[in-house]
C-alpha cells in the first residue's frame, strides 16, 4: 500500500522512513486538492477556535478594566480550571505539531510524531495537575457592564457582552437582532442566545472527539486483536462485535441515561461504547490481510515481537479506512448528543448544548423560530464540516482516485 | 443461461400488484364487517338491557328521566383534549390524574362511576350522591350509608348495598394492584351491608376524614363483575382478573352509575368515547356524546382547537397569553381561568435533616432569594398565585393574616451571614468552615417551568456566592431519591384535597418508611397540633389547629413554597354552560344549541 | 453452504443470549422501581403528586405481583423459559400481554417505514445513476451537494423547522402537524381513509427518508462509477455497446450488489421506529413505545423490544451475507 521510494544514497533504514513519509505526504497533497475538503478542514478548525476561546469571545466580564487608574483584569482572573486545561491541551497539541516538524528525523526512532505523543500527552497531564490543584473557584457576580459605562471608567469586552448562563427575566424571548448586543436574541429566559452557541461548540465537540476517541481506540484495539491472533480471539471479538451490531444503540444510550443519571462524561462513554464496532471490523480486516503479506510474514519469520509488527508496521498502514471513519464517526456522535438533548437526555442545566436549545425551541416552535434555525444550523455546519473532511480523506487514500 | 429480461420484471411487478388489491380489497371487507358487527353488538346490548331493565320506583323530586337543565337542547358531541392517554381505565386501579377524570369528573361529581359521597361546587361541603343520608356513630368509628331508592346502573339493575361492600371489600384485597388507595383504608376493618339500601363502615381509629373516605371510592357493579361471589372463594383470583381489566369486562365496556358510559377506547387514535346514559337514576346529561381526545404536544393541541378539532382544552401560560386573544380566535373560543382548590402548590424542599439546610435561617434565607413576583409576573405572566403554606390559601384552614414571604436578597445575606457563612477566600464563594456552600438541587426531567424555576434560582444564588448544581432526574429514579432522602433539595407539587390532613406531609414519623414527609420535617408542636387535629370533629376547632401549624410552617420554611395555579382553559363557544367551580368542572351540565350540534 | 447457513443459525443463539443478558443486567442493575410509580398528572407545566404514603410493605406487595421479589439471575431463567414460547408476559403499565401492545403499536411504524423504504429506492437509485452518467456535469455537482446538505442535517432540525412553516396558520397551512388520522377518519370509507392517512404521513416519510436518501444515492453513484470505470464495460463500449445499454444492462447489474445486501438489513429496520420523528409529530408507534418503556420501568416490553430486534437484525445480516453469496460469484461460503 506503501509507495516505496528507495534512492541509492539512503541508508537502508533510513528507507522504511522515508517511504511511510511519502505516503503520508501523497495523502496530503491529495487532501489539498480537494477545495471541498480543504474548506471542511478550515471550517473544523474554526469550531475549534471557537471551543477554545470561547471565554475570549462571549464573557460578561471585560478583558481590563480601568477605573480611575487602577486596572484589574477580571476575564483572566476568572478562568475556571477546565479552561486552563483547554488552553493546555490546545497549546500541548500545537507544541507537538511544531515539533514533529523541526525536530531532526533521528531522535524518535523514525516516528518523530508518534514518539513524541507521549511525550506532549505527558506534559499535558501534568499541567492539567498543576491546574487542577492550584486554580480554586470563583465567582465573580460584578455587573461590569454597568460599571464599564460609568464616568472615568474605561474596559474593553469581548465581542459578546454576555454569559450563557446569567438569566435576565426582563428581557426574555427577544428575536434577533432587536436588542443592542443581544446579536442572535434571547431565549426563554433572557439569556443570550449568541453566546450560548459559542459555548455549546465546546460541549459538542468535546463530545464528538472524546466519543470518537474512545470508539477508535476500543475498536482499534479489539479489531487488532482479532486480525492478528485470530482463531480463538477472533472467534469472541467477533461474537461481541455482533452483539453490539444487533443492540439497537440509541435504545441502549438512553436506557443507560435515563437509569443511571444525565452526566457528560457519562453521554461520551455511551456514545464511544455503542460506536466502536466499524472500527474493529476495519482494523480486523486490514490487520488480516497484511499479516500474511511478505513484510508481515518477514517480520515475524525475524522474531520481532508482536508489540513492534502491530505498531510499526501493521497498524500505520492499516489506520488509513479508520481514520476516515472516524471524522465520520465525530459528526455522528455529535448528531446523537444532538438527538439525546433533543429528546430531553441531554446535560443538565444551565450548561449550553446545541441539542438543549433545541430541545427548549421545540416547546415553544412558534414563538422561539430562531431557536429551532440557529442550533441546528450549527449542528448542520460542524457536521457538514466533519463529513467534508471525511470524505476529503477517503479521496485522497484512495489510491485509484489519484492522477499519476 | 436464464437472463433476467425486462419482461420478467414486468411480470413480477404486476404479480406483486395483483396481490397488492387483493390484500386491499380484503382489509376494506374486513372494515364494514368491523362495522356491520358493531352495529349488530349495539342494537344486540341494547335489546338486551331493554330486556333486562327492571320496572323504575317511583320518583322522587328530581325526577329520572328529567334533563339536568331545562330548556336546553340535548344531544350533540364534544371533544376535550387531555395531555397524557391513560393507561388503564379501571376504576380501582388506575394511576394517572386524566382517568380519574373521565371515570368520576373532573370535580369528583360521577362521570361513569360515582361514589357514596361528592363535593358540593359551592359550598365545598360533603353532600350525598349515590347516598340519601348518613349516619355517624358517637365513638365516630362506625359510618351508616342510606342509598338513595332510585340509584340504578346503565343497564338498568338497581344499584344495592351488595355492590358497595363488594367494592370496598374487593379494594381491600392485597393482590388488588391499587396499594396508593388501600393505604388510606388500613384503619377501616369491615363493610357490610344492613339490608339492601344500608350500609355501614367500621373503623378502628378515629380520624376525622374517614367519613369522606367511606365516601369516596367509585362504587363498581357486583352483578357484573362477580356474579358468582368469587371474592368470597377466592379473591385472589378476583383481584388478579380484576388487575387485567383495562377497558372492556368480558368483552364489552363496563356498566357504570353515572351520567355517562364508557363508549369505546381506541388506542391508536388516541381517542375515548363516552356515551349519554339514557338510564341515569337522576336528571340526565345533556350531551350525547362526549369524546376524550389525547395530544401530548401542546402546540398539537392548539393547532386541534383552532383547527374545530377538539372543543375544550387547557392552555399554558405562554398559549393564554401569546397564542389566543387575537380577533379570529375570540370569535370561536373563550377562555376561561379560574382557581381550584384541588389545584395544590408547587414548592422547593429543602432536605431538613441535612447540613446547611437543618438550619432555619438557611432556609429563610433561600425562601428571600426566589423571586416569585418576577417569575410569575415574566414566566407564568401574572397567572399563579403565590403560596405561603401548606394548605389552600382561601379556605379556613390557611391563617389569613400571614403574607407572603418577601424577595429580600439583603436580609438573606444576613440570615446566611448569621449562621456562619463567609466569603474567606475572597473569590466570591460562600463558605462555612472551610467548606464552599455548594448543593444539588433534584428536579424531575421534562417538567420545563420547575427547571425554569430552578435556572433562574441557580443565577441569584450565585449572586449572593451559593453554587447549586441543578441534577434532573426520570421520573421513577425521582421517587426513589425522595423515597430514599437522598437529595439536598427537591422540587415538586403537591395536589391538595378540600378537606387537607397534614399528617401525610408534615407529621415527623411520615419521615419513615416512605412517607411524604421527604424532607424530614420535625417540630413536636406541629406533631401535637395534627394528632389531636386528627381526632378533631368539630371543624371550627379543627381549623384553628391548622391555622397554627400553618404559622409554625411558615416561620420554620421547611419548603420554599411557590405557586399554586390557576386552570386555564380554551374553550369552543358552541358550549354553553360550562361552569366552572373551586374543584372543577361537571361534564353533565353542558349542552349544545341545536343549530351547532352537526360539527 | 448448509454448513455454513448452519452454523450461523446457532452462533445466533450465544448471541441473541448475550444481549437479552446485557439488556436485563443494565434494568435490573438501575435505579428506579416500577412498583413506585407514584400517582401523578402533568398539570401546570411539572408532575403534581398525590401526597400519602407508600409504605415498605406495600411495595413489596406490589413487586411480588410483578414477580420482581425474585433474585435476578431467577427471574432471568424465568423470563427465558417464557420467550422459548414466544411469551414476553404481560405489560407492567398496559396491563395486557406484550405482544398485544406492540401489535397495536406497530402499524404506524411499519406504514411509515415501508413508504420510507419505496420512497428512497425509487429516487436514489435512479439519482445516483444519473449523477454517475453525467459526472463533473452541473446535474452531478448540484445534487452532490443538496445530498450533502440533506445528510449533514439532523431529523430534529428539519422536522421542527418543517413544522413550523409548513403546518402553521400563519405561514402555509398544507399539512397536518400531528397525528395519523383527522378527526373521526374510521367512519370514512376506504380509499378516502387511505387518502387521509397518507397525507398525514407525508412529511414523517419525508422527514425519515431524506437522510437514507443521501446516503443511498451516494452508494449507488460511487457504486456505479467504480464499474464503469472497469475494463469490462470498456470493453462493451469497444465492442459497439450503446451507452444507455452498458449502463443498464452491464455496469448497473453489477453495482446494485451492495445496494440490494443493504436492504437485508431493512428488516429490523422496519419495526424499529424512530423515537425523534414519532415525538415531533405525535404519533405512536414503535419508537415511542419502546421510549415510554425505558421511561416506565416497564421491563417486559423492554426486554421485549431489544429482543425482537436483536433477532431481525441478526436474521438481516444472516440474510444480507447469504444475498451476497447468491448475487456475487466471486463469494463463497465453504
């Protein structure tokens, strides 16, 4: 599946290297072709833009503020622990990227970004520690709006002046555009609907990934499983794929959140639970085949352990129909989180989901229109967005699509 | 060798066709013979009865066979809509509200089942329905019914003593699926029947609302459902056939003594039909026909009303003020709002057995955070009325001369200030030694206005520096959590009687063993107070107790009581005289003008 | 291939076994008590309970009439023993055997499935051949991307937004918003019932069909370019072959494998029912029965749902590899 592009002057295992780098490097030259897909990707970075700084973009508290002379910073001295842990994770992500791309080929053993994912994931998990421990909570209730338009008072905002938790009963129900900051309106009990959407991106992207994250890795485990000891272990990997297959998923999601209470880490385990049986049977698949390929057989007949064919050689050339499914996979755990709040299994209140605005439209269609049209076009541009990129993928993997 | 040509799919899709009208043809048969068969069905029950019907006695003032209200055309179909299907229609066992509705009125008056005993819409006081008179013995423990001579069933048998011990008796079984009304008969011991017009009670407590009670059950036919004495032989077995009985006994609808009788169910159509009872012992309805309709979505039902579907409905909050009222609406419907005093309260319970709520002043001080006059002025738009007690606030067991409890955020920084709690860390958190105020409050899923509620409380309480989470939970699950006491803080409603005993709710020992007592309420004087109003006969005296547990309450805030509401109500104009009363509405009084009936 | 056909038919059973396992494990294991159903209504916007007590005793009274005082591992082995039968025993909240319930349930289900299914295969088939025939052509890139749009948009977005403007009085009042029938509709004749129910079923079929229809139509495209690109239909075009004919009579045939194997898998789809779509538009069918049962404790037609269609789904995929067997000579069971 590999091209293989061998020079003379390469050592020879500098050779394995640099093909598996070409290969890659085909796809993305592939994937970038494709304006769709490339405009899908564009698009799934901004959500994530947006899940990451949502803080900095809808806050009812302002980035300084001056009165008199004395500044104070109330936005960054308000940050909660788990926005310091997003900050993390994203900064862990980018320092990884960075560096899979400076540092010099030899360091990692041939996989620099594979090798350094454990080295960043660890970073991260001790940052988030430290964050944990050291951020408390706070509540800061101060009408900083009110304060900001006083004389000899200066503050700079966000582009949205509200929280997507504070209620204003006065000002309940206003459609869009009516009110002056209030962009996309109010809902049902005057909190801004603008800032709500922004904020709901976390919930639902977390819930995608992290939902989809466990999928693959169930599946890819289960599925690696079975191709490569076969027999037995294939026989029962495949008995339980088939039980999941037959359970019909949502029926068993929502069995197990109306039973055991509505929490989101709860919502994620069930939806990567439910999902992960696509993924074991691609891996199983690939995995059976490319065992009994010549490298697969050679690398056996030299005696090298299992741990190193599956992740040296089986699985990088195997993840290819995974990870296509996978982006699919995301848009599809975000349309169930959507469904789940739709019927009313979502999270608790107060916190944003696409899904719960939804939900809360729906009681009052004729009167909330944009709070059936706003949400779900949401949900409809992440989910177009997942799929494009998806999509994009399987073209540029598919090797028959590609122009020699 | 064998191609698949065009010419075979042609074949195969006019096969399949063929076959297709034959199934079709075969289902429109079956539908006339459903409909030859039914009509056979009625006019065989009908000769039946006519057969069966025993020579009427002579009639007393209200003569049977009268109209309920003179000068009025009867005749005609109406169409209520109700939210929820119930899902048995079995007198003694069903659970939800709607088929207590349709079995014995909206008002507890007969609809297809009555009882000994009703209310009486005006006066609120226990008048005799199926019963002439009653007796109380003077140890209070031994109740005598005289039914009325005239009370009959819709098949024209007369309605005996026998019938009303077989009921009682019959509830009484343990394998009877009713556990929720045989808790209230633990202390009645025996029924029996003195001769066939009397009847007579024992029980072993005295208790005030026993009378009412020996009252109340809906009164079910004996020559029906047991013409061989199987309860004596064998009530296990009664009650396990009887637990079956959802609609039709033995494959008809049951007899009822009401002005009504239970037509058909058609359970897909979402749909109950109920028909005049031409037999009725007393004045008849006027309505022909009367028809339950049942649409979950409210925005459905409108739609129905307005569409001529459905004649009468109940309406929210939002559909009374935003949906109706414009000029097309007004010409074809009229609302109604009007205040039960069945309607009971909703409230916000406050886990008293349980830091920091075990503390008065913590709970004053929340009671001064809700803002209720906001609330039901934006959310219910001025409709509830605000609730300061226990009982129903225009009767004579509330205390007039408290208020209502005040929005007051100052004084519950104070109260909370008082009993400990500081903002130490400075990041706007309250805390008591060295733990942050922090809670849950539980809610069951899918009740929008409580978590409205609840959202708009989660925002003042973090303005003052209390952190509350808000955790729904299913319905089933939410019992469990109160049953178990396991919750902070709870929100609920509680529906009331006209006659309230506050055992169940406030008395210390129904914190036991799953009473209603979930927040663990304690006050000796208040458990004094209903022990000796318990055994209180005279209602002047009796009332005067409640009126202080109701100050007592209202000092402790055991609950941070909230609403009560009003029943609000669309109504088509082609109904005339549907009154409406401080416990409901009486299907048997209305009457369509003749010119409306054909829609 | 009767080994083969053998085999799977008993591998069905550990299977069927393991999920009933997993679904009775998951009830039991839960919170929530049927027999503590408390006596509420819906009124004022939240449930108002009659207040009164349940006691200890009369709980357990009330478990031992549903058989629930049992341990779990007995009342499992009883339940087993009784679907052997075919008895899924009786409903804790109908209070009628299961089967019965679920009969009353399923005719909306299966009409809304089935026109669902007719609607889907007879546009997207012949919308994906279309887009294949014309590829990179205007038709092709228009309907690629309404598909598109169509798949990425949740059902409980468009039903909503579809009751909104086309049910309301105030926008276009062309449909009715709920239910299955008018006001009334049994005492019409036939075709005029027909006709009703039809037109009540528009725009759930519609609702439910748009997302197969994308996926579908895809299907049948990529299918069919696949194979119009192989060497065999180039062949029949070198050999003279009209184009209409080499679509039809040669790629056409062969691409419609995998669509054909996916309606194997229509089987358990016909009786399950979609929760959201039955909620949006008021009607009751499968989906909202099994939805109430989870909501209910209701553990007989729990159990019973998730058997019934564990069974189709495992019959479907027995029937789509057996289909595959059939269509394709390249496979072979042996």
């Amino acid at each position: 599946m590999s091209d293989v592009a061998v020079t003379a002057t390469d050592r020879p295992g500098e050779a394995t290297r640099r093909a598996h780098e070409t290969y890659w490097a085909i796809v993305r030259h592939q994937f970038a072709k494709n304006r769709a897909a490339v405009a899908g990707l564009w698009l799934v970075c901004l959500f994530f833009l947006a899940a990451i700084f949502a803080p900095f973009l809808a806050n009812s508290k302002p980035f300084f503020l001056c009165d008199h002379g004395r500044w104070s910073f109330p936005l960054f001295a308000d940050l909660t622990s788990s926005d310091l842990v997003i900050f993390a994770a994203a900064g862990c992500v980018l320092l990884w990227w960075v560096a899979g791309r400076v540092v010099p080929r030899g360091w990692f053993g041939g996989h620099p970004w594979f090798g350094m994912f454990f080295l960043f994931a660890g970073l991260f998990v001790i940052l988030s520690v430290a964050i944990e421990l050291t951020v408390g909570e706070r509540n800061d209730r101060t009408d900083y709006r009110s304060l900001a338009g006083r004389p000899g008072v200066r503050a700079v905002f966000p582009p949205i002046r509200y929280s997507p938790v504070e209620t204003d009963l006065a000002i309940r129900r206003t459609p869009p555009l009516r009110l002056p900051g209030h962009y996309l309106g109010t809902d049902d009990l005057g909190r801004d609907v603008a800032s709500r959407l922004l904020w709901a991106t976390r919930v639902s992207l977390a819930v995608g990934f992290i939902a989809e994250g466990l999928a693959v890795v169930i599946g890819v485990a289960l599925g690696a499983i079975a191709g490569y000891f076969g027999r037995r272990a294939d026989f029962i990997i495949m008995r339980f794929v088939e039980v999941m297959i037959c359970f019909p998923a949502f029926f068993l999601i929502l069995t197990v959140l109306a039973f055991f209470g509505r929490h989101l880490w709860l919502i994620m385990l069930v939806i990567g639970l439910t999902g992960w049986t696509d993924n074991a049977r691609f891996i199983r698949a690939e995995f059976l085949r490319l065992r009994n390929q010549e490298y697969g057989m050679a690398a056996r007949a030299l005696g090298l352990g299992w741990v190193r064919i599956v992740f040296r050689h089986l699985l990088p050339n195997g993840i290819a129909p995974v990870l296509v499914n996978a982006s699919f996979g995301v848009a599809a755990a975000i349309l169930i989180e959507g469904g789940l709040s739709f019927l009313g299994f979502g999270v608790a209140p107060p916190r944003a989901t696409w899904g719960t605005m939804l939900n809360e439209g729906r009681e009052n269609i004729l009167d909330l229109p944009w709070l059936i049209i706003l949400p779900g076009l949401a949900i409809f541009l992440a989910v177009s967005a997942y799929n494009l990129v998806g999509e994009g993928l399987r073209d540029a993997l598919d090797p028959k699509l590609r122009e020699a | 060798m064998n191609e698949w040509r065009l010419r075979d799919t042609i074949l195969v899709v006019f096969m399949v066709l063929v076959v297709g009208i034959m199934l079709l043809q075969m289902v429109q048969n079956d539908r006339l013979y459903d409909r030859v068969n039914k009509a056979i069905r009625l006019m065989e029950s009908g000769r039946e009865n006519g057969a069966a019907s025993m020579p009427v006695p002579a009639s007393t003032t209200q003569a049977a066979g009268e109209w309920l209200v003179p000068n009025a055309d009867p005749g005609g179909t109406c169409i209520v809509c109700y939210t929820a299907q119930p899902a048995t229609l079995n007198p003694l066992t069903y659970k939800d509200a709607y088929a207590d509705y349709i079995l014995n009125g909206p008002s507890g008056a007969g609809c297809v089942y009555e009882s000994l005993l009703r209310r009486d819409p005006q006066s609120l006081e226990l008048v005799g329905q199926l019963a002439e008179s009653w007796q109380v013995s003077d140890d209070h423990l031994a109740f005598t019914f005289k039914l009325r001579p005239e009370v009959r069933w819709s098949d024209g048998r007369p309605l005996t003593a026998d019938d009303v011990v077989f009921t009682y008796r019959l509830m009484k079984v343990p394998a009877l699926d009713c556990q929720r009304t045989q808790v209230y008969y633990l202390d009645m011991d025996k029924v029996e029947a003195l001769d066939p017009r009397t009847v007579r009670f024992h029980w072993t407590k005295k208790y005030f609302k026993a009378v009412e009670q020996s009252g109340g059950l809906p009164i079910i036919p004996k020559h029906l459902l047991d013409p061989d004495d199987l309860l004596e032989k064998d009530p296990d077995a009664l009650a396990r056939k009887v637990n079956s009985w959802v609609f039709e006994w033995n494959g008809a609808p049951p007899v009822g003594s009401g002005p009504f009788c239970l037509e058909s169910w058609d359970r897909t159509a979402n749909r109950v039909t109920l028909r005049r009872n031409d037999r009725y012992w007393g004045p008849k309805a006027m309505l022909e026909r009367l028809v339950f309709r049942f649409i979950t979505q409210d925005v459905a039902a409108l739609q129905t009303l307005k569409q001529g579907g459905i004649d009468l409905m109940a309406l929210s909050p939002e559909q009374w003020e935003k949906q109706t009222g414009d000029e097309a609406f007004n010409r074809s419907f009229l609302k109604r709002k009007y205040y039960r005093a069945t309607a009971g309260y909703s409230y916000i319970g406050w886990n008293n057995r349980r830091a920091p709520f075990d503390d008065r002043r913590v709970r004053q001080a929340m009671s001064y955070l809700v803002p209720r006059e906001l609330i039901n002025e934006k959310i219910f738009y001025g409709l509830q009325k605000l609730q300061n007690g226990p009982f129903y606030m225009e009767g004579p067991q509330a205390d007039p001369k408290l208020g209502q409890w005040p929005y007051d955020p100052a004084k519950a920084r104070a109260l909370l200030k008082e009993a400990g709690f500081a903002d130490t860390k400075g990041n706007g958190i309250l805390e008591r030694n060295g733990k942050p105020f922090e809670f849950s409050l539980r809610l069951p899923a899918g009740a929008a206005s409580s978590q409205k509620i609840a959202e708009v409380l989660q925002d003042e309480l973090a303005k003052v520096g209390v952190r509350m989470k808000i955790e729904p939970y299913e319905w089933s699950v939410y019992i469990e959590k109160l049953d178990q006491r396991d919750f902070d803080a709870c929100m609920l409603a509680w529906t009331a009687a006209i006659d309230d005993d506050p055992r169940q709710i406030w008395y210390s020992r129904s914190y036991l063993d799953r009473g209603s007592n979930h927040i663990g309420y304690e006050n000796p004087e208040v458990d004094r107070l209903i022990l000796a109003a318990d055994e209180d006969f005279d209602p002047t005296t009796r009332n005067e107790k409640f009126r202080r547990i109701h100050d007592l309450i209202y000092e402790d805030q055991p609950y941070t009581f909230l609403f009560t509401g009003p029943s609000l109500l669309a109504q088509s104009r082609r109904l005339r005289n549907v009154n409406t009363s401080r416990i409901g509405l009486d299907f048997r009084e209305w009457w369509i003008p003749r010119a409306l009936q054909g829609s | 291939m009767r080994n083969y056909l053998l085999r799977r038919l008993l591998l069905m059973i550990p299977t069927l076994l393991g999920i009933t396992v997993i679904t009775f494990v998951i009830m039991r294991v839960a919170p929530g008590e049927p027999a503590a159903i408390a006596r509420t209504s819906m009124e004022g916007g939240g449930p108002v309970m009659q207040a009164g007590g349940q006691t200890d005793e009369l709980i357990r009274a009330k478990k031992a009439l549903l058989g629930l005082d049992k341990p779990i591992p007995v009342q499992y082995l009883i339940w087993v023993r009784r679907v052997m039968t075919l008895d899924f025993g009786e409903s804790f909240f109908y209070h009628q055997p299961v089967w019965m319930v679920i009969a009353e349930h399923i005719w909306p289900t299966l009409q809304i499935n089935i026109l669902t299914i007719v609607l889907v295969y007879l546009t997207a088939i012949p919308l994906g051949v279309g887009q294949a025939v014309r590829r990179g052509k205007l038709f092709d890139r228009a309907t690629t991307v309404a598909t598109f749009a169509l798949y990425a948009s949740p059902t409980y977005w468009i039903g909503p937004m579809l009751l909104i403007f086309l049910c309301n009085p105030q926008y276009c009042n062309w449909f009715p918003s709920n239910g299955l029938n008018r006001q009334f509709a049994e005492e019409l004749a036939f075709f005029p019932w027909l006709g009703d129910r039809l037109y009540h079923l528009v725009l759930p079929v519609l609702c439910q069909s748009y997302g197969a229809l994308a996926y579908l139509s895809k299907q049948s495209r990529s299918g069919l370019l696949e194979n119009l690109r192989a060497d065999y239909v180039r062949t029949a075009r070198a050999k003279g072959v009209s184009q209409w004919s080499a679509v039809f009579r040669h790629a056409l045939r062969n691409s419609v494998i995998p669509i054909i194997t996916i309606m194997a898998m229509i089987l358990p789809s016909l009786i399950g029912g979609s929760i959201i779509i039955e909620m949006i538009f008021s009607i009751q069918g499968m989906g909202w029965l099994g939805f109430n049962a989870i909501l209910q404790r209701d553990y007989p037609m729990i159990m019973a749902t998730a058997t019934i269609a564990a069974f189709l789904t495992l019959i479907g995929l027995l029937l789509q590899d057996l289909l595959y067997a059939w269509l394709d000579p390249r496979i072979s069971y042996e």
